[in-house]
C-alpha cells in the first residue's frame, strides 16, 4: 500500500484523525426496491503534520452528488458577502469574474454581475476570482489553487470561502467529512497552501453560517491593494492556534462526538418508540447517511426521511431501507416529531410545515440531540415547556 501523500504539500506525515469506518456514497440514493447491499467505501480524514491540511484520506473517487435544493440561509449569506466585499473595495466595477462553483449550487454570479463586473468566458484571466465551497472537491489541491492562481490579473482577487476546520472541531462537527469533499481548510493550512501558490491573504470575514464559515480575500504576492481595517487575517490564525487546528490530538477529538452523537440519535429513537410515539426524518442530506449508519438506525426505528427534492422521492438512504418521501405525505401524516438533519433548513421548514406543530408534533435538531442520558433535557425547537414527550397528534 502506497503512503498517502498530501493533496496540498505532498508531505508524506501526518495523523488519521477521524475515521468513519465504510459508508455508501452519499449521493448514491438507490431505488426503494432496489436490494442492498449498497456499496460501501472509506470515509477517513487524515491531517497533515507538513501544512496542516485536514483532508479525505482514500479518494474512492465516488461522483458528486447532484444539486439539491438550494438553502435559504446561503441565499442571505452571499448577499451579505458580496455586500461586504463590495464595502472593501474589492470588487471593480468594470472588472471581469470567474466563478469556480460548488455542486451544491449557490452562485454568486448573479449579485457579482449586479454590480457590473463581467463574467469570463471558458478559462481566461480574472480580475476576481470567487471560489465558494468549490475547492474542496478537487483530490488535487495545489493543482486547483494553482489553477485559480494562473488566472488571476495583476492586482485581483481570490476570494475563497471555506467552512472552516476550526469551526468543525469547536462544534464538533464530525459528520463534515464527506466523501468528495477533499480538502477541510483551516486557515492557517489555506495561508501556507496561498504560500506555495504565490499569493497571500489579504483580508477575511466571517459568517455564521454552518456554525462559522470564512471567506478569505487573497492577492498575488507583492501586488499592493486596499488595506483592511484590524487585522482579521492574524485574528483568524489566532483563534486557531488556540484552538489547536494543527494538532492532531485536538482534531481526533471529532473521533469522540461521532460516538456520542450516534449513540444519542440510537437511543432518543428507541425512547420514542418505546414512548409510542411517530417519528420522522427531514432532508434526505448526505450528512445524515453517515450518521444513520453509524447510529445503527433503520426503517424500524425511523420509517420515513422527508425530503423537498423530487429527484430523491421513491428512492431509500443508502444503506438502510429507510423511504425518502415528499412534503406531502408527510403533511398527510403529521408524525409526532420530525427530526431534521439540516439544522440550516429548521426556520424554513417549520414555517413551511405549520401541520406538524398544529397537530402537536414538534421539529427536533438531529444535532442536538442530548448526549448524556443523565442530562436528558432534549433541545426541541418547540418553546413550550414539557412539550416532550407531551400528547401526540389530534
Ligand atoms: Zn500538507
């Protein structure tokens, strides 16, 4: 077995720091009907002891997953991006952009042409280059930020937005690590891979969403540019040199909130059912197929998984037999909880959905679920208290 060389810096030393055994694919959504056993690959992420780059460790080479619907929440965050960019000078009004987009959709192409910039055709030189969560599905990252680097016009801008390894590890956020997502940024290990590519950070923002995503603005090296105010770029490596982004004993601590998570889902669905109670999952998401799996939950202890996308209508999440079903049916059946595995979606769906809580049920935060049974205070979205495990539907 060849060792694993780093996607970044090619570095040959570093640490497996979270391991989630085999799982599907998950863009792979089989048919209803169709028999098991899906096929299985590793999910690892290994962290380099070289530059620091948290990154996928086999690469199965499983194909992307298919556009989904697209969430409200990164809507609200490009506009106030772009807006924020825009604010530092940053965006040419009569300059050209490239967009390297993401499979999971959310362009920034519309607001940036808005605001008058022009996009270029095929691969051509950029005054602006936006990258937002496109990155991290290249298996070969210094190839794909040389790329973005070869393109970029004398005194432009590399705007990268990444959801970062520091937020994934404060938040323990495990179940980030995906099949096809090659490359979790700290921004300590981005500035070293901008490094190698000749460039350097100029300014950064920050945004809540998924707990604590960064959009890094980054130029070439040399090149002079507007000057941010303070110092967030330092303030960023700070906040991660405390954190201990780089320290493979720190990052390996996700390794202990799979556990605990998936144990917690396990159990507050065999409450439920022990309580009598209808349970039902929302969004069909990639990230919940891992958790599923690795919490040993099947149609027997969640029977349905909601899901807006017609595309994945009829089909079943890989490696379980558990249905994907529509809006409709689960409003023709408001069960007496719904457990949401994208906690972005929470304020849309439950706007969306007044059956549930008009029929008593209530939207529980599949990543919230109390970890301790000794503390079982369950997060519930429903304000009432005593609502759990209160009176079912009718
Ligand atoms: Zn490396």
């Amino acid at each position: 077995m060849t060792r694993h060389q780093c996607r970044a810096c090619r570095g040959q030393a570093g640490d497996l720091v979270l391991d989630l055994g085999e799982q599907p694919a998950c863009d792979y959504f089989p048919k209803y009907d169709e028999p098991g056993p899906d096929p299985v690959y590793p999910l690892q992420m290994w962290l380099c002891s070289s530059c620091g780059l948290a990154q996928l460790l086999a690469d199965p080479t499983v194909p992307e997953e298919p556009r989904g619907a697209e969430p409200a929440a990164l809507v609200a965050q490009a506009e106030d991006a772009v807006r924020r960019v825009a604010a530092a000078d940053l965006l040419p009004a009569d300059g050209r952009v490239a967009e390297y987009g993401s499979p999971h959709g959310g362009s920034w192409l519309g607001l940036l042409t808005d605001r008058g910039l022009s996009p270029v055709e095929g691969t051509g030189e950029a005054d602006v280059i936006l990258d937002c969560f496109g990155m991290m599905h290249s298996p070969d990252q210094a190839a794909a930020l040389a790329e973005r680097a070869a393109r970029l016009a004398p005194g432009g801008v590399l705007l990268l937005q990444y959801h970062s390894l520091d937020t994934i590890v404060r938040l323990r956020q495990w179940n980030a690590l995906r099949h096809g997502h090659y490359a979790y940024y700290s921004t300590t290990a981005l500035v070293a891979m901008l490094a190698a590519a000749g460039l350097s950070p100029r300014t950064a923002w920050s945004f809540d969403l998924y707990g604590g995503t960064v959009l890094l603005a980054a130029g070439r090296a040399g090149d002079s540019g507007p000057v941010s105010a303070g110092d967030p770029v330092g303030a960023l490596l700070a906040a991660e040199e405390r954190t201990g982004v780089t320290n493979p004993g720190v990052v390996s601590g996700l390794q202990g909130a799979l556990t605990s998570h998936a144990r917690a889902l396990h159990r507050w669905l065999g409450a439920m059912r022990e309580a009598g109670k209808t349970v039902a999952g929302y969004s069909a998401a990639s990230r919940a197929v891992a958790l599923l799996r690795l919490a040993g939950v099947d149609a027997d202890l969640l029977p349905a998984v909601a899901d807006a996308s017609p595309a994945k209508q009829g089909l079943r999440m890989p490696g379980t037999t558990i249905p994907i079903i529509s809006p409709a049916e689960l409003r023709a059946a408001p069960p007496d909880a719904v457990l949401v595995f994208v906690s972005d979606l929470v304020i849309e769906i439950r706007a969306s959905y007044p059956e549930i809580e008009a029929g008593g049920g209530e939207w529980v935060d599949a990543d919230k679920l109390p970890a301790d049974p000794s503390h079982d205070e369950l997060t519930m979205l429903q304000a009432a208290p005593g609502a759990w495990p209160g009176s079912g539907p009718g």
